[in-house]
C-alpha cells in the first residue's frame, strides 16, 4: 500500500491511496489503519494532532 495521486471518482487533489478504500483487502485496510491508530499513540511525535484529526475523521464518517 502507499500513498500516491489517485485517478478514481471522489479522490483529494491532495494524499490518497493507490486504489480506494473499497477495493482494499482486509489486509491491507486493517494494516492501514493499525498504522494510522500506532501513530496517535502517546508518546509518538504529534500524537496529539493526529489523534484530534482521527476524531474528526470518526465525527465526519458518522454523519455520511
């Protein structure tokens, strides 16, 4: 998996995924997501505002 400029419908102009998250494995989206969840760990750099983006991530998916 990496980040990369996607092509597909509904893509950011900004980070995306080389494919949708739909058209992810298991694997590969639970091994994603358990980076991006380490990484807002405490005591890891920026923690912090990385776990205030997950919350707002998680606020906004909620309402979709």
């Amino acid at each position: 998996m990496k980040i990369t400029r996607g092509d597909y419908p509904g893509a950011s102009k900004f980070a995306r995924f080389e494919k949708p998250v739909h058209e992810m494995t298991i694997d590969e989206a639970r091994g994603l997501l358990e980076c991006i969840l380490h990484r807002a760990s405490p005591g890891e750099p920026n923690a912090d505002i990385l776990f205030a983006e997950l919350k707002i991530a998680e606020a906004t998916a909620a309402t979709q």
